[in-house]
C-alpha cells in the first residue's frame, strides 16, 4: 500500500467512514478448534444406573455423512441444576491441557467430533430440565450452529412451524438408548435457534 492510500484510509477512520467488519470465513481446512479430548463425550459418571446414550449422524444438504464435525453439548443435571463450579475436566499440571474426565463429577458439557461416518455418541445423565444444548461446528459453516435435542415432547416446540419440532426430538431406540440426526440443510433440515 502506497503511502497516499495509507493516509486515505487513515482520513476514512478518522471521519468515522471506516472500510466496515471483515467479512466471516469458514472454518477449515485444518480446523482443530480446542480438539475433543479423551472421554469427551462421557458425561455421566462411570457405572451409573441412570446413564443414556444419545448418538446420531452428522450430514449435509444431500444427506451425505458430515465426516469432520465438531459438537459441542451443555446441559442441566438431572434435578434441572446447571453446572457453576470447575468439576470433572482432569487437566495436566504442567500444560494445563484438558487430559479427561475424573470419571465421577457431572459438569453437563462434553465434546465430540464425528467419525467418518458423520457418527457421534455423548453418555449422559436425562437433563432436567428437557433438553440438551448442541453447538456445532463444521467446515463450510460461516458461524457454529445452536441447536437442542429434546428426549420427550416440550412446549417450546408448540411454538415452531407446523412439523418443525420432529427436527429437535430425539428418537428412542431402546432403553436408555436415543437417536438424533442433525441434518445440516435440506427437507430434513434440523431447526437451529439464534440467541444473538
């Protein structure tokens, strides 16, 4: 940049007529945000009777397996209590690096990424208060995704347009075992919220 075009630019700020936001980029091509870690999607204690599994596939507007997505779930104990306190993340004492989980603290987050087959799995305790928060990140998203996985029938998904709420129920399979597919974009496309 030319030393005229450096002033310019510095008249257009000092005006208040800045060049705007830079735009959003998609995440990728290597994209390693804070990798899952070892247990990540072992929420629930080790040997506890009131565990659940919830798994799914991750896929994309043609229904093809999303092989590099990364979810990110938060949810309420299940007495419907939010985490407050550090708890059941084991961390190096030299790094700090997440090393796993302590096997016996319930913190309500874990972290997974898709195999290549766009599977995941989280091992959790039934939320109290209804639902699981799901953040996902992906190549190709220009923003992470919000989303909810709802285990039984809530209101809230009254408020949707007609056939909408099916997106956010999870399917149950058998005891304790419960399936839901986020689908990306498409006819099956799952409802994503916006708290912003």
């Amino acid at each position: 940049m030319t030393s005229s075009a450096s002033a310019s630019n510095r008249d257009r700020f000092a005006e208040g007529r800045g060049t705007g936001p830079t735009p959003s980029q998609t995440v990728g091509p290597f994209y390693g945000y804070a990798l899952p870690f070892p247990g990540g999607g072992d929420l629930a204690p080790a040997g506890d009777p009131a565990a659940i599994t919830v798994h799914g596939r991750v896929r994309d507007g043609a229904g093809d397996p999303v092989p590099d997505a990364l979810l990110e779930f938060w949810q309420a104990d299940p007495a419907g209590n939010l985490a407050g306190a550090p708890g059941s993340l084991r961390r190096d004492p030299v790094t700090g690096a997440v090393i796993g989980r302590n096997g016996v603290d319930f913190t309500g987050f874990g972290r997974v990424a898709t195999d290549a087959d766009g599977h995941w799995a989280l091992r959790t305790l039934p939320p109290g208060n209804g639902h699981i928060s799901v953040c996902v990140f992906a190549r190709g998203l220009l923003h992470h995704l919000f989303t909810r996985v709802y285990l039984a029938h809530d209101p809230f998904l009254d408020t949707l347009p007609a056939g909408r709420g099916r997106t956010l129920l999870a399917e149950w399979e058998r005891e304790g075992v419960y399936r839901f597919d986020i689908h990306l974009q498409g006819e099956k496309e799952t409802v994503f919220l916006d708290f912003g």
